[in-house]
C-alpha cells in the first residue's frame, strides 16, 4: 500500500465538515442541556436527595457528552490532519465555541456534586447499588471541592478559554505545521516540515545531522517571536488561574487529574535525576563505538550500526501485528481493525500536526491514530506505540464515558509495552550489528521517555517558576533554563550545543498541557517494571494485563497497580523498572564487547 494513501476514514463521525448531521448533533446536545438544566438544577446539593435520582442524573449528564464530544473529536481530527486550511480552523473554532456553550449550561452539575454533603452522598450510595458505576467519577470531580469558584465565574472562564489559552494553543500548532525549514543537502536545496527534518537528525551522515540541526534552529527562530510570545502568555496564564483557584504550587492542578500525591511525582522524579549516570555511560560508549572525541546534540541520535533499508509501511504493518499476536491474539486483532477499517492517517505532508496521537474518549466510538511514517524502523516503534493506545482504548470501551480514559501516567502503559514487544520481536530475528543497532535505538527511546521527559519536567518547573517570580521572560532567559535543564541530563557525556538551546519552542505539552511530561517518564518505568513481570510469569500475565487495560480510568493509578502487585509510593517500585533500563545497557554493551572481540 503506497504510503500517500495512508489516511484515515472518518465517516464513523462525520462525512465532512459540512455534514447536516453535524449541526443536528449539535442542536440536539443543546436542547438536551437546557431540558437537564431545568430538571436537575439547584436539585443535586439537597438534604432529600435519593440515589435513584443521582444516579438519572448522571446518565443523563454522560448522553449529553457523548453527543457533544462526537462533533468535537471530529473537529480536532480534521484541523489535526491539515492545518494550513482556514476552513478547517474556523470550523473547529466554531465547534470548540459550541461545545464550551453547552459545558456552561451543565457547569452547575460538578459544581452540586462537589458540594453534596457527605453523610447524604453515602446515604445515596446505599439506597442506589446502579450508581457504584460512577463512584470513581464522583469522586475525582469532588477532589477538586476546594479549588473551584463560584458558577458565574467558572462561566466566565470556560467562555473566555476560546479567546484566551485555546486560541493560542491554536495559534501554537498553526505555526509549527505550517513552518517551513530550508535545508542543503549535498549542494540540494530543499523546503521541510517539522517532522521531516526532525527525521534527518538520525541520518547516518554527520553532515546531513548539522544540517538538520541548523535548518530546524533557523526554522524556529524564524517564528521565536511568536512562539515566545506565546509561552510567556500560556505560563502567565497558568499562573493566573492557580492563584484564582488557590493551587499551592504550579504542578498541583496536573497531579490531581493524574490522581497522584506530590510525594509520588517527587519520588519518580527523584529517582529519574538519581540515575542519570545511566545516560553518561551509554553516550560514553557509543562515543567509543562511533569513534568521536566529543558528542554534541548533533550526534545524540546517530545511529549505531544503522540498518541501511527502509520499513514501508506494509512491512511496518506485519512486524507490529506479528509481534501483538505472539502476545494476545486479542492485541493482535484490535490493532488489525486499525488498518483494516482506516483508522490511521499515516501519510506526511505539509498542512499536517508534527508528532504522532491517538484520539479516543467516546467508549462507543473507535480510537483514530495520526502520525507521519517516514519509512525509519523508528517509526515502526510509533506506530506500535499508539496501536498501543488503540487496544487500551478499544479494551476500556467497556467503562462509562468518565471512565474510560485513564489517568495520563497510566495512559502511557499499553502503547509503550506495545514497543517493548516489537522490540522483543526485532531483536530475536536479528544479527549481532542489527542487535546492536536496535538495543542502541531502545536505550535512546527509553532515555527519551524516562530521562528526557524528567529534565522537561524539571524545564517546565523552573519556567513556571522564573515566570512568576520574574515576569515576562525573553527568549534567551527560557533558552538558558532549557538548556540547563536538559545539559544536566547527559551530565558530561553530550554537549548540547548552541542551536539546542532553542529547541523548546517546537515543543507542544509545554503549552498544551502543562506538566503533562512527566507521564511519560511514569509510564515508560511502570511498563518495565509490568514488562518484567511478563518475562517472569509468562502466559498467566496475559489475562491480568489484559484486565488491567480494560479497567480504563476507572481506579486511580494507585489502585490499578496495587491490584497488579506494585505498590508506586514506594522507591522499590521505581527501581525495579530502572534496574530493567540498567540491563538493557548492560546486554548491549555484552553484545558489542563480544562484536569487537570475535573482529579481534
């Protein structure tokens, strides 16, 4: 299948953005708001409230959504897929005005569950059994009790989020996708995306690297003005918000969507920052296999023994799903759908969202995945990574619509143990250079995941921090906290060079969703640590994991593990899945000291 008709099928949706059934779902959702407004309003805070009643009332809430959210996803999955159309913009502009409308209507519903009595919330419990399904719900929208407003003033706010932070967010992904990045290659000049030339910095050639590196520095500061502009605002609003809400520290806001105590984050980061030695002695090394005095940010992701042939897709198709089903023949068909009913937009072009997602969080509506596959074996990792995503969302369909989203730390487990068992797959059918190369290209994906996103975490808490103690931060001032947050990282194995210093500016979840990075960092040491146990108990793992994934957002993460063995407050915990990142550098570094003997 050529890789320019790798798009996905949307008509589960809509047919187009024009489609009449668009503006029924609409007004439908808008006419149900107002009808659940007079009936529930002013009602759910009461001294007689009954279970039943409760219970009518949040099914009632869930169907809304569900209708709401549906133009919604459609929206976001057709500005994702080309953002240099206005009409695209404008639509989903249109939408997201439509559906913040519809939340304002239903905004005194979180707002009377938060404030329902305790003693009366227990009573109805009792009374009630059906309303058990929501118990996870009621209880994480009432976490968040001592942080609201008044309901004219979350009004205003969700009203004044379409001007204020989604714009910019909008503005944000507007320019990236539409940046265009000069670059020579061998006396060729040639016009890039984002993703493209983010590709060529793991080109085997050095040159072709430096020249990545500068077009990607230019590129960026070709729009630092903008882009600067634009986290100043975000930070600065950030900050505004957790002052009006009384948050105690910038994270706080983040870890109790994530259903995590500081105590958890701190530890995971500290245990992060505690092994960065791991990183200096694996670029140590691969400083010694590439023969260079010095490694810079040019040389990071240089190949190592490099496999010279490109993956199509097709190929990218078959190891995936053949790796899954050596798993779970049911892992192995929900990823099937994916191709087979086009559910993947996978074809790079310029208009199109960098990086890759998986979109979900309508239980009776499949999950669609965007990425840009350019043929590397690294992308034969992210296409694993959010069929990952895919099954998790396909597995907790099962759940109400509040719950079948996990929490963000959890939401990283199946699409990186997806990877690990793609990666498990490649490495038995390879040859000692190949094994090299996939271990070396496993290392530097786990140290992204773990390492790199801590010093991001470490990055954007500094940010937030310099912003509100200092005001309005130039371009240099945040350059200067990124590049020290991220040298800190390699300690003296990598020297990031100057161009390095600007790379935050493409980097979206700084200005998406605050403090979202360190979920990747928990994701990837928790799916070691579950990727162990896999190792260890064999096929009776398979049925546990596979529940694990259907439980969806239905526990805290806490709970979810415990019921798997782990307990995460716990440094024991972390250290077991950084013992696995430590044995991967171990076996890699066996398998190339026996290389160079057996050249010997």
């Amino acid at each position: 299948m050529e890789l320019n008709r790798i798009k996905w099928n949307l008509n589960n949706l809509y047919i187009a953005i024009d489609d009449p059934k668009i503006s029924e779902d609409i007004t439908k959702a808008i006419k149900m708001s107002e009808d659940f407004a007079d009936k529930y309003k002013n009602k759910i805070g009461i001294l007689d409230l009954s279970g039943e009643f409760l219970f009518n009332a949040i099914k009632e809430y869930e169907n809304i959504l569900k209708i709401a959210y549906k133009p919604d996803m459609y929206a976001a999955l057709v500005f994702s897929a080309d953002t240099s159309k206005p009409e695209n913009g404008a639509f989903m502009q249109k939408i997201q005005e439509t559906v913040s409308a519809i939340s304002i209507k239903l905004m005194f519903f979180d707002l009377e569950i938060m404030a329902i009595p305790e003693n009366i919330l227990e009573n109805a419990f009792k009374e009630e059994k059906k309303l058990e399904i929501y118990a996870h719900h009621i209880k994480t929208v009432r976490a968040f009790n001592p942080y609201k407003l008044s309901e004219p003033e979350e009004k205003i706010l969700e009203e004044k989020a379409n001007s204020g932070r989604r714009a910019f967010d909008r503005l944000f992904d507007q320019v990236l996708s539409n940046a265009q990045f000069d670059i020579e290659i061998e006396g060729e000049s040639r016009i890039m995306s984002e993703s493209e030339v983010l590709t060529l910095l793991r080109d085997p050639n050095r040159d072709i690297r430096a020249a990545a590196a500068t077009s990607l520095t230019k590129g960026l500061l070709n729009h630092s003005t903008v882009l600067t502009f634009i986290f100043n605002t975000l930070v600065y609003d950030k900050s505004v918000d957790d002052r009006l809400r009384n948050y105690s520290y910038p994270q706080e806001s983040r870890n109790l969507s994530n259903e995590l105590e500081k105590e958890v984050v701190d530890l995971l980061i500290k245990t992060c920052t505690e092994n960065y030695g791991l990183v200096s002695k694996f670029y140590n090394l691969k400083k010694k296999i590439l023969g260079m005095d010095k490694l810079t940010h040019i040389d990071r992701y240089a190949p190592i023994f490099e496999s010279h042939k490109e993956i199509s897709f097709d190929k990218g198709k078959e190891i995936v799903l053949e790796s899954f089903s050596k798993f779970s023949d049911v892992f192995a068909k929900i990823a099937d759908d994916f191709f087979e009913y086009s559910w993947i937009d996978a074809e790079p072009r310029t208009g199109k969202r960098g990086g890759a997602f998986c979109m979900s969080g309508i239980p009776e509506i499949n999950p669609y995945i965007m990425m840009n596959y350019m043929n590397k074996q690294d992308d034969v990792m992210t296409l694993a990574h959010e069929l990952g995503h895919g099954i998790h969302a396909c597995l907790s369909a099962k759940q109400n619509l509040f719950d079948c989203t996990s929490a963000l730390p959890v939401a990283e487990n199946a699409s990186t143990f997806g990877e690990m068992l793609v990666f498990e797959s490649l490495v038995e059918k390879a040859n000692t250079e190949e094994k090299l190369a996939l271990y070396a290209e496993k290392i530097e994906g786990v140290f992204a995941t773990i390492f790199r996103q801590a010093a991001m975490y470490i990055f954007e808490s500094r940010l937030h921090e310099a912003r509100r103690t200092l005001g309005e931060l130039s371009i240099e001032q945040i350059s200067d906290i990124w590049q020290t947050s991220l040298q800190e990282m390699f300690g003296d194995s990598v020297e990031l060079g100057e161009e390095h210093k600007y790379w935050w500016l493409y980097v979206s979840h700084f200005t998406s969703s605050p403090f979202y990075v360190y979920a990747y960092s928990f994701g990837e040491l928790m799916v070691l640590s579950l990727y162990s146990l896999y190792k260890n108990e064999g096929e009776a793992f398979v049925e546990k994991y596979t529940n694990l994934l259907s439980q969806g957002g239905s526990m805290s993460p806490v709970k979810l593990l415990e019921n798997v063995g782990f307990d995460i407050k716990k440094p024991a915990f972390w250290k077991e899945g950084m013992a696995v990142v430590e044995k991967l550098i171990s076996d890699f570094e066996l398998i190339y000291e026996n290389c160079s003997n057996s050249i010997d």
